[in-house]
C-alpha cells in the first residue's frame, strides 16, 4: 500500500514537474472532437531553433487553421515607419559617445533610426541583444522571428492563418503600457543597451530567461496572480473572446508569446476553466 501511495506522489510529482519543460501544449475538446495546439513562442529565435523541434512543425501541418498574435508582413510595419517625419530629439537625449555607437549598431537596420520613436528604439535594442548576445539566432538563419518562420511554413503548406493583431495595434499597446514615454523616460534603457551591444562579453545573468527557454526549463505559474498590465492580461482577455470558438469549431495551431500563457490569466489556464483538457507535449 505504502508503495503504491509513493508510486502514486511519484507520477504527480512528475508530471508536474514535466509540465514546466515544454513551449507546446495539446488543447483537446472533447465535445466537438478537435485536437488543437498552443505554443509559446520567444520571438527573437532563428528557424534553426525552430527546425530542431519536430513536435512544432507536426503540429502545425496538422492543423485547418494556424492563428498568431499577428501576420502582417513586417515590411508593412516599416513602410508605415518610413511615412514618418524624421526627428532629431535622440540627438538631445543621448551624448555622442552613446550615438556614435547606436548608428553602428543600427547601420543595416531596415528602419530609419531617426523614425523610431523612444519605446520602439527601446525594443529594438532589446531585441538585438538577444538576437547578437544571446545569439538566439545563427548566422546560418534565413528567418530571424519565431513566429513568421512559423506563418511562412504555414503559407507554404496553404494552412489557412489569423492574426489576432495587427501590426500597429501591438506598437500602440506598448506605448500604452509605458505610459506614451519620451526620451528622457527611455534614456537609461537605451543607453544600457547600447553599452551591453558595444560589450564583448556578456555580465551574469544577462542571457537568464534565454537560456531557460532555450533548455524548456520553465515555470508557468498557473496559480499565480497577473500583474493587471495591458501587454500580457488585457490581450489575453481580448483573445479569449475569439479564441474558444476557433478552437470548438477547428484543428488549430495557437502560437503567442510565452508569457501569454503563464499566470492564471494566461491563455493555459482560462481554457481549462471553460472546459478544455490542456497537456503538455514532450520535446
């Protein structure tokens, strides 16, 4: 009896244990019979990263419908960028060390740096520090985003896709949640990543959460609270609104940010409160 018991703490124990060491999750609706999948994507990671999980691409060719935060085509969003009029408030803000530096670092961006306003320079040096320091993409990638290497394999196997965004509706929500900043908010954030892109080594800690996803070593934090922001809650409660009714009616294939499915407002855990059986899938 005892080592059934223990047989018993061992499986649960496990089990949950395994649920945190994976980005892909089987939906199932057992009503309607329709089996659907949800990934949690890092967006800065190349197509290699993507290429050496099978499980991901199964996934997707088996789906009616592959549904992501946005499937617009990036040179839209720099299109939009470039109607824009050039400002040389950075100029004011930044010494000319640090901007002698940041047009090095931006010399084959495809957006004008002097289009960019001061959260989306921000993002962008974010985003490049992943991409470069973490290199969270190889030399050998063709495609640099998680998500449109995954809308491009979906297009090229006529898989009918759904953005839930669309481009300038995500630029609006992070102005939003930063409260519309200006230079003098996003200084510091820009002048810190200017110094950790100019450095060659990297500080501790400064690849943390890469790594751990890197590994699928992750913790989804179903039972906690979610910090009642407008860039992970407020667009998890948007999607909900459509994403139930996509999943009772086709096979899909769900690919978000990772954070959108962690918390007890994530995408996870208010799909299993209406109903729906969500299980990890082994990587």
């Amino acid at each position: 009896m005892k080592y059934a018991i223990s047989l018993c703490l061992f499986l649960a124990v496990s089990y949950l244990t395994f649920g945190q060491n994976t980005i892909l999750w089987k939906v199932s609706d057992t009503i309607n019979k329709k089996t659907s999948y949800v990934v949690g994507t890092f967006h800065q990671f190349g197509n290699s990263f993507v290429d050496d999980i099978p499980e991901l691409k199964n996934a997707l060719l088996s789906s009616e419908l592959a549904i992501f935060e946005s499937i617009a085509n990036p040179q839209d969003t720099r299109d939009m960028m470039a109607k824009r009029d050039r400002s040389l408030d950075i100029e004011q803000y930044l010494k000319k060390r640090d901007l002698k530096k940041l047009k090095q670092i931006s010399a084959n961006w495809k957006v004008d740096l002097y289009k960019l306003r001061p959260i989306e320079l921000s993002w962008k040096l974010q985003q490049e520090f992943q991409k470069i320091k973490c290199e969270t993409v190889k030399p050998t990638d063709k495609w640099e985003h998680f998500d449109n290497y995954l809308i491009h394999i979906a297009k090229q196997n006529k898989i009918a896709c759904l953005g839930l965004e669309t481009d300038s509706m995500q630029l609006d929500f992070i102005a939003k949640e930063h409260n519309f900043p200006n230079w003098e908010d996003e200084k510091k954030t820009i002048q810190l990543f200017i110094k950790k892109l100019s450095r060659n080594k990297l500080e501790k800690g400064d690849c943390f959460f890469t790594e751990r996803y890197r590994n699928f070593n992750l913790d989804y934090k179903l039972t906690e609270d979610c910090p009642d922001n407008i860039l992970i809650k407020q667009r998890n409660q948007n999607w909900m609104k459509v994403l139930p009714n996509l999943l009772q009616s086709k096979n899909c294939f769900v690919a978000l940010g990772y954070l959108h499915l962690t918390r007890n407002c994530g995408i996870i855990s208010r799909l299993r409160a209406l109903g729906f059986v969500v299980s990890p899938v082994e990587l």
